[in-house]
C-alpha cells in the first residue's frame, strides 16, 4: 500500500505546489484559491509569504523524511485560516454556498494533511511536548475529511442546476451525473468513517476526483487560461484524488471488531 500512498502523496503535493506559484503570480490574496480567504490583509508581502510557504511544504511531503512535519505543518496553516479567518464570514459560510466551499476546501486540505503525516514515523528530532495534540489531529483527520465530502455531497442536490452547467456538453443527462456525484460523496463518506468497504470507496472516491481533473477542470482551465479560479479548481480536485488514494490506506478492509 505505500505505491497507493506516495502516488497520492504526490498528487497531493502537486496541487499544493501549484497553489503556492499562484499566490506568487497574483501577488495577493485571490477568492477561490486556497487556504487564505481573499479578504485577509498582507498584500503583497503575506501573499509572497505563503506562496513560498506552500511551496516548501510540498517539496516536503515528497521527501520521506520530512513528510511528516511538512504535511502537519500544513495542516495547522489551512486549519487556522479556517478558524480564524473564513469565520469573519461565517454567516456567508452557512448561507451561501460559494463562501461555504471556499472554507471547506481548505478544511478538506487539512483534514487531508493530517492523515498523511500519520501513515510516516515520527522522527527523532521531532518535539515531543505537543505529541498529544498531534496525535489527535491524525485520528480525527479521517473524519473531518470524511465531514468535507458529505457537505460538497449534500451541495450537489442543493445547487444541482448551476453545477450541471460546468459539465462538458458532450456528456449526456448532466443531472444525473451531478446527483450520482452528490451521492456518491455522501457514501463514500459514510463508508470511510464505519471502516465498512472503506478502502475500497476512498480509492472510488479519488478516482472520480482524478477523472474530473482530466475531464471537466482541464479543458474549462485551458479554455479560460488566465483565470486563476478555474486553475485553482482543477487542482483542489487533484489534491482531493490524492488525499483520497492515502486515506485508503490507512482504512482497515474490514470494519474493527470488538474484543471477546
């Protein structure tokens, strides 16, 4: 399982890269891109700032050796622009729906960094004061991952019209595809969380992520190539299929069995 694991790893990081050379081009904080909400102040200086930031976590996670560290530093940074940044908006959060992605994708991102950093041993050098709230960000990582797909799910009913509009036409009954997506999100979610056939719908999941990636957030990013926000949905959605490849692996095939 570490071939499934580092191909999503380097998935993951690619996208997480690629976030970085974004903030670095825009020379700002942008709606859309990930985990810094547009309406933080810093200018240029903060968006250079994590842009360099994003990138030396991504070259991290694909070293063994400083995956670990690189993928829980990146899940504090994404969880705290989560906490205490998106909720200045929170009512925008629980209304609308474009707010609501927008901070849940960067939870997702978190969530998924979490994981990562536990399928890699600790290494000696790491400090140990803080080890407690570390391990509880891992074991929770799956979940709160899981929570993200449920809710993205859940908005594929809610907003079923506009999101079939970004379906290549030549795909047939653009509803059906929304709604099997929705639902597809919300099992694989469940399925994650009760370890039942778990494995097996986190891979599903990521494959779906991987064939969006190539098949509607490609060609919508090359046809409109100088907008940010389609470059910045094309690889959300690849850092999902990679998150997904990594949590499979560390779902047991069978669901946990109480002790006789």
């Amino acid at each position: 399982m570490n071939a499934l694991r580092d191909a999503g790893r380097i998935l993951f990081a690619i996208g997480i890269a690629v976030f970085g050379l974004q903030y670095l081009v825009y020379g700002r904080f942008a709606g859309g891109l990930a985990p810094v909400p547009p309406w933080v102040p810093g200018g240029s200086i903060g968006s250079y700032l994590v842009g360099v930031f994003l990138i030396a976590a991504a070259m991290g996670m694909l070293t063994a050796r400083q995956a670990r560290l690189s993928a829980i530093s990146l899940g504090l940074f994404s969880l705290f622009c989560v906490l205490f940044l998106h909720t200045w908006h929170f009512r925008a959060i629980i209304t609308e729906g474009v707010d609501r992605t927008r901070a849940l994708e960067p939870l997702a991102l978190a969530a998924a960094a979490f994981v990562l950093a536990g399928t890699f041993p600790k290494n000696a050098t790491d400090p140990t004061g803080w080890a407690w709230f570390e391990n509880l960000l891992i074991a929770s990582g799956r979940f709160v991952f899981a929570f993200t797909m449920i809710i993205f799910g859940m908005q594929h009913f809610q907003y079923a019209a506009f999101i079939a509009t970004l379906i290549p036409a030549w795909i047939p009954a653009h509803l059906f595809w929304v709604y099997f997506t929705g639902l597809g999100f919300i099992a694989a979610a469940v399925a994650i969380c009760l370890k039942i056939l778990g494995r097996f719908a986190a891979l599903s999941l990521g494959l779906m992520f991987l064939l969006w990636f190539f098949v509607l957030h490609l060609p919508r990013a090359f046809a409109a190539f100088r907008d940010g926000d389609k470059w910045s949905s094309a690889f959300i959605a690849l850092c999902m299929a990679g998150a997904c490849f990594f949590i499979a692996t560390t779902v047991p095939k069978q669901p946990d069995r109480p002790a006789r």
